[in-house]
C-alpha cells in the first residue's frame, strides 16, 4: 500500500487528509477510514502499523479522487526524530577518498527541514554551496529501543524517497566543524510522495536509486552499495534512543554529489532537482 497525506485544492480549511495513492494516479481518501487522527503520524501512534493497514485496507476501494484535485504533502510531518547516516554508500565513501565506517554514523536533520515531495527548496543567503543527496528512508511504525536488527524489519512502516538538501560551506567548513547547520536548515529534506508498505519493497538492498538535476543524471547507484544495511541501522540507533512511530531515517546517498565533482558543482536558484528510488517514487522540487 501506498499511503501519502493530501489537501484537496477546494478546501479552504487546508485540512491535511491521509490517503492511499493507486497505481492510476487516483488519491482514496481514507479519513473516513481514521475520523479522529489529524495526521498519518497520528494514525499510525494510535493504531501502530498492522492495526492502520488493515483498517485502510477495509476502505482501499472507496471512491478515487482526481489527483488534479489535490496538492500532496509530504507523508509524515512533525516527526520526533529525522536521523541521517553519513558515508554509508561504498561507492560514495571511494568517491569522497574517506574509509568505509566499521559502524553507521548518524547526524540529524530538524522536524522544520520535512517538506512536501514538489515543494519548492529555500536557497538561503547564508550559504554559496547547496548540493543534492539522493537517499532511501525508512519510516518507523512502532515504539522500540534496543531493537535486534534480526527484527528490525517489524518496527518499518515503510519506504519513502528523501533528498538531504545540504549546505556543504556549513557542513565542512564553518560551525566548527559540526554537520547540523548544514544540514538542517528550513525545507531541506523534502520527502515522498508516498511511505510504500514493506510488502511492496521485498528486499530494501536491491533497489536503484538516482538523482536529476535539470533532466542531467548525476547519482546513479542501488541500495546493495549500501555499508551498513536498513535492518543493521534501525537497530544501531535504537540502541541510543528509544524509536517512535513516524520517525524517518535516511539511509545514506550514493556517489555523484556537487561537491566532489572535478570542479565541484554546486544548485542554483531555477534549479529542478528530480530524486528517485526504484518501486518507491520520484520527488521533484525547484530551487527557489
């Protein structure tokens, strides 16, 4: 199943829907489905995973709506944590001449960076070096800490596309050092268009993953490049803090980024930045 959120474009309320997007394009909308929950994270906190897939599964074949009709937001917003893995690629870590981790390395991106899977992406004044990052996300369905990573698998909601805008100045070589600022400012981790369930997503380490910017490739990998693989991540972060539904983890981007091209090659505003990972989706956002 393919859940996203969803305003319709006639509401003036701008009421955020959740929804199940069909293979057609057609939007379900499932808040007859969940009545009291304000927000798929609020579903999710109050059913937990299996509970919420049943229940929109009773309703998957209500009347579709035309996508035309809505504007699809991002499907988690407000998350408690956004963790990142750095350097987590093989071929990225051969790209930027750095060692393959003997152990994930997590930073963390803010709940304010979350934008919608066509929002546009703030350029802000304070950086000249804002580069792409194309990644596959997890999204957490169920409390956990301590998590085995031989059952990792059963805390997963799903899969989504994430693309970890980066301000590469902020990241190396200002704030001391620390990736935060660079990496957390306002609208820089779009997200979508949909969380796929984990039964259309059979193995996570098998899927393509790429990144456009203006229709020219420039990432270009599979999730089996991967060093410390979904399952293995999920559960070395649980082992710091306690995992809540809704919260997202970006696995790690592949080889092909701006900054370590021969000359670095950095976004600019107009710029169409198209992020995608096979059996999941694609995310395109403008640099404004």
């Amino acid at each position: 199943m393919r859940f996203i959120q969803f305003r319709l474009l006639n509401d003036l309320t701008k009421a955020t829907r959740i929804g199940l997007q069909k293979t057609n394009g057609g939007i379900v909308d499932l808040n007859k489905a969940f009545p009291s929950s304000s927000s798929l994270k609020d579903a999710l906190t109050k059913l937990g995973p299996k509970a919420l897939v049943e229940r929109a599964r009773q309703y998957s074949s209500s009347e579709e709506k035309d996508n035309s009709h809505c504007e699809i937001m991002a499907p988690i917003t407000s998350p408690s944590k956004v963790a990142c893995v750095g350097l987590n690629y093989r071929d990225h870590c051969e790209e930027t001449g750095k060692p393959v981790p003997p152990e994930p390395i997590f930073f963390s991106k803010f709940p304010s960076c979350i934008t919608g899977p066509f929002d546009d992406i703030p350029y802000p004044e304070v950086t000249k070096e804002l580069d792409w990052e194309a990644e596959l996300a997890v999204v957490i369905g169920k409390r956990g800490k301590n998590i085995d990573a031989t059952s990792a698998q059963d805390y997963i909601f799903g899969f989504t596309v994430a693309h970890d805008v980066t301000a590469r100045d902020w990241q190396f070589t200002r704030n001391g050092g620390q990736w935060l600022l660079g990496k957390a400012m306002d609208g820089f981790c779009p997200i979508g268009p949909s969380i796929v369930t984990p039964d259309e997503i059979p193995d996570p380490h098998k899927l393509a993953i790429s990144c456009r910017v203006n229709g020219q490739v420039k990432q270009n990998s599979t999730t089996a490049q991967l060093v410390h693989g979904v399952y293995d991540c999920i559960a070395w972060l649980s082992k710091f803090c306690t995992l809540q539904p809704g919260d997202i983890i970006l696995t790690g981007t592949p080889p092909g980024v701006g900054a370590f091209a021969k000359p670095p090659l950095f976004l600019k505003k107009g710029d169409v930045v198209e992020c995608e990972v096979e059996k999941i989706g694609i995310i395109r956002n403008q640099v404004v």
